[in-house]
C-alpha cells in the first residue's frame, strides 16, 4: 500500500494513557487491549497530540488547506464546509517491553507472537523484505542477538527471572530491523538497542506487560494542614520510559472539493515526516513530567529508513 506509514512510539518518561477508573487495586490503569491485555496507545490518543504538535486547531484548519485536509473539520453550518480528515492511524501495539536486567541493566523485550503480529501487519501494509519469523522459545528459554550484553554465563536474569539464553539469527534480524526503524541514522542506539533485544516466552511476555508497568501512589495535600485530604490517596499505572510501540498510519483518498492540488502523499510527507523524529506529550499527568514520547514514522517501500 502506497500511501501509508510506520510510526513508532518510544516513551522518554513514564507514560499514562488512562481508561479513567479501574475497578482492581489500582485506581488510574493504563489502556489495554481486550483481547491480549498488552498495553496499547488508542489511534484516538495519537491522532490528538499528533494534530496539536502541527496546531490543528479549528480556525487554523480553516485556514490551512493542508491541516484541513489531513485531520479534518466539522461545521455546523454547511455539510460542504466538513471532510473527514485523510490520515488515519491505527492502534499502536506494544513491541518491546523494558524490563530491569542483572546485565546489561535492561532489556528490550518482545514475544514471538508479538512479532508475528507486529509482522501481520506490515505485510498487510505491503512491506517486503521484512525478517522471518522468530521461533516460540522454550517456557526456560530467552533467544538473543550474537552480540547481547544481557547473558551471565549461560543465562539471563530478568526482574527475578532466569532463562537458559540462546543466540538465534531471525532474532538477531528482528534487533538490527527494530533499531534501524526506530532510532534511524543513530548507530549508537543501534548497536545498544541490538545489545539489549530479547524474545521471552509468550507468556513471559504475558506476565510482563501485565506486571511490569510503573504503579505510583499519589496525593493531594491539605494546603493549611499540610497532611493528605481526605481520599485523596490514589495509584496510578503507566508504561515505563522505554517502552516501545508500532503502528501503521494510512492517509485515505483525498475527497474534498477544495483539495487544491494536495495529493496523499504531500500530506504524508508534511505531517509523517521520515527525516526526523517528532516529540509528542501523549496521555496524562504532563505537569509531573509524564508521557515524553519519540514519534518516529518509517517509510514502507524499500524497507526501514
């Protein structure tokens, strides 16, 4: 498919794209997928912070044939005046989680079959040339890259975890692929990224994502009596800084009358611009620091760039 992206979601700081109440023991929970419970980024959330990063607001749409075009606008007055906007993303599903190390301090770690979906999707889009699929380890297993800085002797230590470690080459693919998408013309976080890439069980995975978010306490202080206000104590989850994710982002056929000239691919090039990264705040909590994310988009022709 011609007129489509990658974009991939790299959090800088702790990030918390919220579903509003929980119902368990954490009060604020992060967005999760129905099916496999992996934390997602909403298409939605995305699309929001994207628009503002290039301030699409109304009167600026009205005024700008480009930002009308990609992210849309409504009126009230004239059903003429309105389109739908033309950049549609997805989703953007979990890819690698970080996950606290004995060596190397960290590790990118993904699953098998979070590849294979990660893979689905790109070959839907029309990406060739893209890595095999990376065999299921075995439930005591972890297969790494040949030159990984995560293996003590013959195992690797993850949280409290351990896994007889093997090196595998369409692993070792996957790694040099991710990195180059994800922190491109950068060879240092390559080769670092390269160092710390690991594929876990399924349901490893599984656990993982489910219990190695960030969940902080937090209140509200009583500003005369300078103790917590009474219920106001709650927690909140978020993706750790390092977390990575992928979407793929679409821009439709450019139906407005007033199109102007400006063809799918100009929108594209102008608002999912390969050349250089994005920085986006995404979710809640930006007064504390929360949701600094790298916004990367790759072409899908040709492979990574």
């Amino acid at each position: 498919m011609a007129n489509a992206r990658i974009y991939w979601l790299h959090t800088l700081s702790p990030t918390h794209v919220g579903t509003g109440r929980g119902l368990g023991y954490i009060d604020l929970p992060i967005h999760r997928d129905k099916v496999t419970n992996w934390p997602i980024v909403p298409s939605s959330a995305f699309k929001g912070v994207w628009a503002d990063r290039f301030r699409a607001t109304d009167a600026r749409r009205r005024e700008n044939d480009k930002l009308r075009l990609a992210f849309g606008i409504a009126s009230d007055n004239d059903q003429g005046d309105s389109n739908a906007g033309a950049l549609v993303p997805t989703d953007a599903r979990i890819v690698c989680m970080p996950v606290r190390s004995f060596q190397g301090t960290f590790a990118w770690c993904s699953s098998s079959l979070a590849l294979k979906m990660l893979l689905r999707d790109l070959k839907l889009a029309g990406l060739e040339n893209l890595p095999p699929e990376a065999a299921a380890p075995a439930l005591t297993q972890a297969f790494h890259t040949t030159t990984t800085a995560l293996k003590e002797g013959s195992k690797i230590y993850l949280e409290d975890l351990d896994f007889e470690a093997a090196p595998n080459d369409a692993v070792a693919a996957w790694a040099a692929r991710i990195a180059e998408w994800v922190f491109p013309g950068d060879s240092t976080w390559q080769s670092e990224f390269q160092k710390r890439f690991a594929i876990l069980p399924d349901s490893v995975f599984d656990f993982l994502t489910e219990t190695g978010t960030e969940v902080v306490a937090r209140v509200r202080i009583d500003d005369d009596l300078k103790t917590v206000k009474d219920g106001q104590l709650w927690t909140e989850e978020s993706l750790p800084a390092e977390t990575i994710l992928a979407g793929l982002v679409f821009c439709e056929r450019v139906y407005a009358a007033r199109s102007n000239g400006i063809t799918e691919q100009s929108l594209l090039n102008e608002f999912a611009p390969t050349h250089a990264p994005l920085t986006l705040q995404i979710g809640g909590k930006a007064t504390v620091g929360r949701g600094r994310v790298r916004c990367v988009f790759s072409e899908l022709q040709g492979g990574a760039r």
